[in-house]
C-alpha cells in the first residue's frame, strides 16, 4: 500500500511538472491583435513539443520548449471578430475560451493613468458623473487586463491579473483614462478593443526602464548611485524594518475595520524598503512590464511625469530612453506611442511666466514629439475647475478622447485633426514676433483675448504680449520691448492658457529657445 501511495505520488509530481502554462496576459477573455502574426508563450517540460490550433481557421503552429521550459511562437490572425477558441497541446491540453480579435493598447504610467473610473476604495479616484459612466458601460468587446502591483529588483516572468470584461459590474476599477480611450475607439472602429494596462501611483520615469538600459545613459547614474545608497542604508538597519512591520500591523487591523464601516481606509504607511518605492529605477519594469513582453499590441499610451518634476533636466531623455526600450523589448518596430502632457494644476497662476519642474517636465514632452511615431495631447485646461490643487483631474473622459482622436488620426487613418496647435518656429517683424503653429486650422480662444503669452528682448526679461490671431499664426508685442527675441505660452503650472484650434484641442504650452 505504501509504495502503491510512493508511485502515486510520484505520477503526480511528474504530471504537474510536464504540465503546460501560460502567463496570466494570455487566458479566457483575452484580445488578440487583428490580422498580425501574435506572440504565444508559456511554460512545459525541457524539450517538449507545444502545438496551438487557432480557432478561427484551425491552423496549427508548434514549438519545443529549451531548456528553460520555456516555450514561444507566433500565431497568425485574421480580421477582428469572435469569440473563438485556442488550444494548446503537448503532454497536457488546455484551452482558452471566448477569445476575441480585435485591437491591442498598452496602457501605463503613474496615478493619472491608474485613476479608476468608480472612486470605490480610494478618495482620489473617481470621474465626473461617475454614476452615470457606470451605469452605461456596457461593452462587452472592450477587454482590459489589470497588472497587479509589483515592485521588485527581480525580473519576473509573470504578473498576477486576467482579463475582465467590460460591464457596469466591473468597470469600476478600470483605468478611466484607458476606458475612455477604448470606449471612443470601440465606437467608432466597431471592433474589439483590448487593453493591457500597467500602471502604478507615484511612479518615475526610470522605475519602468530596464536598468542595463538606465546604465549605458552616464546622465542617469545619480539614480542607480542614489538606489544603491539608499539600499544599503535600508540593508544595515534592523530598527527600520521592525519598525515598519509594526505600522503595517495596526494599519492592517484599522483597513478591515474601516472596510466593515464602508469607510475609507487609512492611509497605507509607506515601505522603506527602497526596492519596494515606485521612484527606484527599473522595480517597475521587472515586476509590470517584463512579464508582459511580448503580448502583441497596437502601440501604448502613457500619462506619467508628476513624479519626475524635481529632477526635469533629465525627462526628455529618460523618455526618449523608455521607448526605445519598450520597443527593442517588444521586437515590433517603432509602435505608436502617445503620451498626455502635464495638466494644470494648483492655484491659478497670475504670473505670466512662472519656471517650476512641472513646467520645465512640460515642455521635455513638447520635445519628446521627436521621438519616432510618438504622438502628445494636451491637457494644460484639464485641472478641477472646482478644486484646481487636486493632481488627479476628474475629467477623464476628455483625456480618452484627445488619446482616441490621436490613434484614430495617425494609426487608423480618419481624416481628422487629432492635435491642438503646437508651436514650430517664429520670424521678428519690427517690434513684433509672429509664431507658426502645426495644427493651427482655426485658431481662435476660448474667452475675450489671448492670455498666457510673455515676449522678452534680448535680456530674456518676460513681459506679458499683446496676442492676436492672424490667420494660422499668433503676433505678440509689447510697448516695452523694442528687439523681441523669445516668447513663451502657458509657461506656469496652473496658466490661463485659452489658445484653441478649430477642432477644439488646446495649444501646448512652450518656450521658443
């Protein structure tokens, strides 16, 4: 009886290591990439043999795991549409449920990407007419999978997380900025729309790049230096770590009560454990985007740069650095990738020139349009006109939909003005300047006169301009500046700035040197 159990026990361990898995991005509900060639991966037994068989056209490709276990292939699409099924073979056989085609976005960056539609757990989140957008969600060919949050000095190959389908139910903790933009899509391509969103509060820039990629750039080796010393103060100190397991505690017990009351949960204290601070290069890439590379996508939108406003000498590069890195990683060339530039926020400005990092992290993003296939929106009229202070504007759906406008315009190919004006050169014309503008088709403001324009002479002294419209350009003066040689628009966090298109997108914010 006893070696009867032995053998048993024995089958079991050799099933459940011969067994087939998959990361938790490919599973029941998913969204595949239309008419591509996807990427399917997972794990099995060293050397065996994997087929998949595509359910909407029976065709078969296979693969033999490495040493490793580690299997890859691509599988051929056709034309959105579904639901079908996947199998997959080897030693076991599983199957993969209510599968769609359709259209694939990644969706990440810090808080304002993570900001959920319904504020249910956490005070900050939460859109306008909540209620309403609740109600009404029902998509069911709009698909998202979650990314649970990871923060780790460890590249892993999976994340926790599965795909949900879009209902009143369940749209709740979407990302409403990722919402918003697939709504607009789904209704006006008819076709599935997938979102993989990766996001986490608070995060920088360099916690989402992969850290072979941060060292080669000598401009970022004050993070990695500040990581280490931060690590091996955290490392040395016993008192530090007990003391945070005690305040964990209590926060724990108060979280549940809270929950029992239907009240908001006190804030979580923070972990001083530096691999698990989202401001700490690449813990975030590890844990969030690693395991998900290299699901298929479209291309990726991004709203993320709060974190980043102490150090802004350096975000233009770390950008242009993160999208190279998340290209080479995804083998899929130069995908699109669209960003939303910083909103206004706090006090309104009545200075008409005002340098702070969130400015100076505004126009990096300006500059970031260089970047190869990359597209920028504007939000610079976005704050909570009722609470300007707030960081998180509630008014996602407008951010949804400039994102939507740019990928309908420059990847599904709609004849439509997807961008507000953005600045490209000036010329002087005596005491005045005359600024020239992409996307200026029907410059006009919103309210009585142009406001936020300064214009200095040669000592860079910033006086507020006289603006008007003239055709597609903007001339500024000032009666005390006779040698105008720069401008600058919306140069503050929270400007007046009033400066539209015909399409109604607000102008970016700039500096003309």
């Amino acid at each position: 009886m006893k070696l009867v159990s032995m053998l048993l026990l024995l089958c079991i361990i050799t099933t459940l290591q011969a067994a087939i898995r998959l990361p938790s991005v490919i599973g029941d509900h998913m969204v595949l990439q239309q008419q591509t060639k996807v990427q399917l991966w997972g794990w099995a037994e060293p050397g065996e043999k994997v087929t998949v068989i595509a359910g909407w056209d029976k065709h078969t490709v296979s693969a033999v795991t490495g040493k490793n276990g580690r299997w890859q292939l691509q599988l051929s699409t056709v034309k959105a549409g579904g639901p079908y099924t996947i199998t997959i073979k080897g030693n076991n056989t599983l199957q993969i449920n209510d599968v769609w085609l359709g259209e694939v976005w990644l969706c990440s960056g810090q808080s304002n990407m993570d900001m959920t539609v319904a504020r249910e757990d956490r005070y900050w989140c939460g859109v306008y007419n909540e209620e309403q957008e609740v109600a009404t969600a029902n998509y069911p060919e709009i698909r998202v999978f979650d990314a649970a949050l990871t923060l780790t000095d460890t590249v892993q190959q999976d994340v926790k997380g599965m795909w949900e389908i879009c209902s009143p139910t369940t749209v709740g903790h979407f990302s409403a900025a990722a919402y918003f933009f697939a709504r607009n899509l789904q209704q006006h391509l008819k076709v599935p729309i997938g979102l993989v969103t990766t996001a986490y509060g608070g995060s920088t820039a360099e916690a989402w790049i992969r850290r072979t990629a941060l060292e080669k750039q000598p401009d970022f080796k004050v993070l990695l230096d500040d990581y280490a010393k931060r690590k091996s103060v955290y490392d040395t100190s016993s008192f530090t770590r007990q003391k945070y397991a005690a305040e964990f505690e209590k926060w724990s017990q108060a979280a549940i009560t809270a929950k029992a009351e239907k009240k908001d949960p006190p804030r979580e204290p923070r972990n001083p454990d530096p691999e698990k601070d989202q401001h700490s290069p690449s813990v975030l890439y590890n844990g969030m985007v690693a395991p998900l590379a290299p699901y298929t996508i479209r291309g990726a939108i991004w709203y993320q740069g709060e974190s980043n406003t102490s150090k802004p000498g350096i975000y233009r590069h770390l950008m242009e650095t993160l999208v190279a890195d998340w290209r080479e990683i995804w083998h899929q060339g130069d995908f699109p990738f669209f960003y939303v530039q910083l909103a206004n926020h706090g006090k309104p400005d009545t200075a008409v020139v005002s340098e702070k990092g969130v400015v100076l992290v505004r126009e990096a993003q300006r500059q970031n349009l260089s970047i190869k296939n990359s597209g920028m929106i504007v939000a610079i009229d976005n704050a909570n006109p009722e609470k300007p202070r707030d960081i998180h504007p509630k008014n996602k759906q407008a951010i949804g939909l400039r994102l939507a406008l740019l990928a309908r315009g420059k990847v599904y190919g709609e004849k439509i003005e997807y961008s507000g004006p953005v600045y490209t050169h000036m010329k002087t014309a005596g005491n005045t300047l005359v600024l020239f503008f992409d996307h200026a088709d029907g410059l006009k403001t919103i309210g009585s006169k142009l406001e936020s324009f300064a214009i200095a002479g040669e000592d860079k002294q910033f006086l507020p301009a006289d603006a008007y419209i003239e055709g597609n350009t903007i001339v500024l003066s000032n009666q005390h500046i006779k040698h105008p040689v720069a401008a600058t628009y919306g140069w503050a966090p929270n400007p007046p700035a009033n400066l539209y298109n015909g399409a109604d997108l607000p102008a970016s914010p700039f500096r003309t040197f």
